[in-house]
C-alpha cells in the first residue's frame, strides 16, 4: 500500500502559498489603481526595535488619508490620518542619495494628542498631499483663520 498522505499535504501546502501570492500581488495592484493613490515610506515603531522605515500605499479621501503597508494580508489601512486630529504638517525636502534619483519630502503630521507621523513621499505626491490639505474646507483644520 502507498502512503498518498505525504505528497497530498506538500500539494496543499503549495496551493496556499500560490492562494496567498496571488491575494498579496492583487491587493497590491488594486490598491495602487485607485484614484488618489502614491507611494509613501512611514516611519513606524516596532514593539521590539526602535522605529523602522515601512513601505506602502497612501491614499487620499475627502476628510482622511489612508496608509496601506506594502504586502500585507491586512484589508484596512493600517495607519489613518484624520483631516480633523490633524494640527500642523511640516515638510523638508530630503536631497537624492544616489545620482539620477529625485528628491523627496520628509512630511512630518503633528496630531492632535501629541502625536506624530513621520512619512517621505517624491516631490510630485508631495505638492499634492500640501494641495489636499490646503484644500480643506473652512473650520475642518485647527488653528483655521476662518
């Protein structure tokens, strides 16, 4: 009699790994097709490390921006920033570390409750995230002259 329970259990372990291949590469292109999508680094503190860099996807909405992590099983955005916990946003320009590359921005939003999120976005996503909030209606940003 031949045991068939061996080559049965690496065949299932294959098909989830293509199954979750193919869910991280389809979650990633659906997320980078929707309108008001960019690429965006976050730094993030880890339970264990001191904070790292994390690549991903920042989206825009009308009152909220949206940070997904790059590959990750997760649906939902992983970080949410608020147009209304948002109090100041500074930006710096980071000059290229490798020639023929472009700059970036170093974003930094200071939110309400002392908190800070720290992000680099290319120059292009930075004028339009500087666009998406000066386009904020009159009261939605603290500190709003009007």
């Amino acid at each position: 009699m031949i045991d068939l329970s061996i080559p049965i259990l690496l065949l299932g372990v294959g098909m989830l790994f293509v199954v979750m291949a193919v869910y991280l590469v389809g979650r990633q292109i659906a997320l980078s097709r929707q309108r008001g999508a960019f690429e965006c680094s976050l730094q993030r503190r880890g339970l264990v490390t001191r904070s790292s860099w994390q690549h991903g996807l920042m989206r825009f909405g009308t009152d909220r921006l949206r940070w997904h992590r790059a590959f990750s099983l997760r649906v939902r955005p992983e970080v949410v920033i608020r147009r209304l916990e948002l109090l100041d946003v500074s930006r710096r320009r980071l000059p290229s570390r490798i020639a023929g590359e472009e700059d970036s921005y170093l974003v930094e939003f200071t939110l309400r409750g002392g908190r800070t999120i720290v992000a680099i976005v290319d120059l292009v996503s930075g004028a339009a995230l500087n666009s998406w909030i000066e386009a904020a209606p009159t009261g939605l940003v603290m500190g709003d002259a009007d």
